[in-house]
C-alpha cells in the first residue's frame, strides 16, 4: 500500500509540474511587473485548462501524502517523494524540450540512488 501511495504522490507532483509548465509556457514571458498587469496575466493563466489540471494533480499528491503518512514513517516517505526530481528531470528533456547537462542528469541520478537506499 505504502509503495502505492508513493507513486501518487510522486505521480501526481509529476503531472502537477508538468502541466503548470506549459500552461505558463502557452503565455509570454513577463515583463511588464506592475500590478494591474499581473492581475491581467493572473486572469490568463487561471483561464488556462492545463492550471486547473495541474492544480487537481497537486490535490492528488497532497492527500496521497498525507495517506503515505499514515502507513509509513516520515523517514520514508519524506525522502522517498524526491523521485520526482529525478522523474522530472528526465521528462523535462523529452517532453518539454529543455536542454539538460551532464551535471543535471549526474545529481538527478544522485537523488534516484538515494531514494533507492531507502526504499529497501
């Protein structure tokens, strides 16, 4: 049950982020920072689908966590979450197109290992 948790919390962290990216992606960049300006772009972005999509992955996550809790310890599950660096890391190339150095994908690989030893 603890490893099912996991992966909805992990997986819906996953979604979460990748779905915030590209709602936010799908406007331009920023650069006008007064308020009025900001309320406007605001507005934009929680008219977006992909938001609100993200937003109920989070939910997702948040109340898989909090199950998580309940049958495992917090040294577990706490470290446990940080799969999804290295999950993100790796989609950030392949579906976001981002451009990731050997540095990146080396520490990405530190925090799989890590979560590996103490998964066991």
């Amino acid at each position: 049950m603890r490893f099912f948790l996991l992966a909805l919390v992990v997986g819906g962290a996953v979604v979460g982020d990748l779905l915030k990216t590209l709602a936010i992606r799908q406007h331009a960049a920023v650069e006008d920072f007064r308020p009025g300006a900001l309320g406007r772009r605001l507005g934009l972005a929680f008219r977006t689908r992909r938001l609100w999509l993200s937003l109920a992955a989070y939910a997702l996550s948040f109340f898989a966590f909090l199950g998580l809790l309940s049958v495992a310890e917090v040294s577990f599950a706490v470290p446990a979450t940080a799969a999804s660096y290295a999950i993100e890391t790796a989609l950030a190339k392949w579906i976001l197109g981002e451009t990731v150095s050997r540095q990146r994908w080396a520490g990405a690989g530190v925090v799989a290992a890590g979560v590996a030893l103490i998964s066991v």
